[in-house]
C-alpha cells in the first residue's frame, strides 16, 4: 500500500528528489507524505501540493495509490 | 478548441491561420483576442540567454482544459485556442499563443484575458533562465494561488 511523492522545480533541486514511494500505513494526510519523504525538513511555506493533479492543502486525507506532487509557485505564461 | 503542448519552437501566426481556415469560423464571429507570450533577452535587470521550461505533463494538460472550460462557462465564446511550450526556449521564441473568438468583442478580450492570468498562476510550469553574462542559472519566482 504505497503513495507516490513527486517534487518539481526549485524544490527538487533543493531536495535532491524527484520522486519516491511513501508507506501508506504510515501516512494519514499530505503532510506525513512530506514528511516520511524528506526525512522531516520543514516545507517551505509557499509550496503549492495537488494530490492526483487537483490541488489541496497539507491536511488533506491520502489514500492507496494517490500521486502527490509538491512544487513552488507557478511561472508558466 | 484546440489546446496542445509544444516541445518544439512554433511560429504562432502559422498557427493562427491554420486554425482559422481549418476550423470556418467566419461569419459566426465578429471578434477574435489573440495574446502571444515571447522569451525575452532579460529578466530582472540581466541579459537572459536561454531558458528552460519544467512543467508537470499530465497536470499541466488538465489544467488547461480545465481553464478553457471555464472561460466557456463564463462568457460566449465561439471558440478557444491554446499553445504553450515547454522544454529549451530561445529569446523570441513564443512561450504561449491563445486565441479567443466571439461574437462580440468584450467577451474575446475578457476570455483571452482570463486564459493567460488563469494560466500564469494554476498550469504547473516553472521556468528557469540561463544568464548570459556567467552562464549561471536561476530559477524565476511564480506566483502563488491554487
């Protein structure tokens, strides 16, 4: 039962991650997602976050097999 | 409605015209808005000389869907082009090409208005330019909604 983590942009550079499967008995929100992902570093306060390419914020509910993306502020245009 | 996402350099008045004849829209319309975005040579106060342009494929693509159906549900439009690039871009390169038709003007410009500022803060692309002077690289900073 597992979660995929994905990180664009700046942050994935500054997490050094692009992607990675989180252990869903061990995840209940998108914040535990972020935070069995990085090991804990604090997420930077503008970081946008979509679960299955809707965005939501950090409480919302995961569950088996949801894409969870974090990334900073678009610049597209 | 035509929205694509482009890999490669694309001339955006080829386009236009091509859609225009492909799709018969004279006589329906009495305004067509176009807003064409281009790289620049400079950003911030630093000659720019090439960029990179990250998107998130799959979400980025709904997200213009998304976008363009709500411009339909807002105003009359009779139809909707949209363009966008990713990947290596060029100074003068067109980044963006949208397209509203409509019966009347104000809802050309209000929906071509709506696509790009909708655009510029919801469709995840990032963009990060190569700086001429050191060839270092930064990233641009986005604006912030959801």
């Amino acid at each position: 039962m597992a979660i995929t983590a994905k990180f664009f942009a700046s942050l994935r550079e500054s997490l050094q991650l692009d992607e990675c499967s989180v252990d869903l008995s061990k995840a209940h929100t998108v914040a535990d997602v972020w935070r069995l992902a990085t090991n804990g570093k604090p997420m930077p306060p503008n970081t946008l976050i979509a679960v299955n390419m809707e965005y939501t914020d950090r409480k919302y509910a995961v569950k088996e097999g949801d894409e969870v993306a974090f990334f900073p502020p678009v610049s597209g245009g | 409605m035509k929205i694509e996402l482009y890999g490669n350099p694309f001339n955006p008045w080829e386009e236009l015209n091509r859609y225009q004849n492909e799709h018969s829209l004279q006589g329906r319309v009495g305004a067509a808005c176009v807003f064409v975005g281009t790289m620049r040579d400079f950003n911030q106060g630093d000659k720019v000389s090439a960029m990179h342009l990250e998107h998130y494929p799959e979400m980025t693509a709904g997200y213009m869907q998304k976008i363009a159906s709500e411009a339909r549900q807002r105003w009359e439009v009779e139809d909707l082009l949209m363009l966008h690039r990713y990947g290596d871009i060029q100074p003068s390169d067109t980044i963006v090409l949208l397209a509203a038709w409509s019966a009347h003007r104000q809802a050309a410009f209000d929906a071509c208005r709506y696509l790009i500022e909708e655009l510029k803060t919801r469709a995840p692309f990032w963009k990060k330019e190569t700086l001429l002077a050191n060839n270092s690289t930064r990233w641009v900073q986005g604006t912030a909604k959801s």
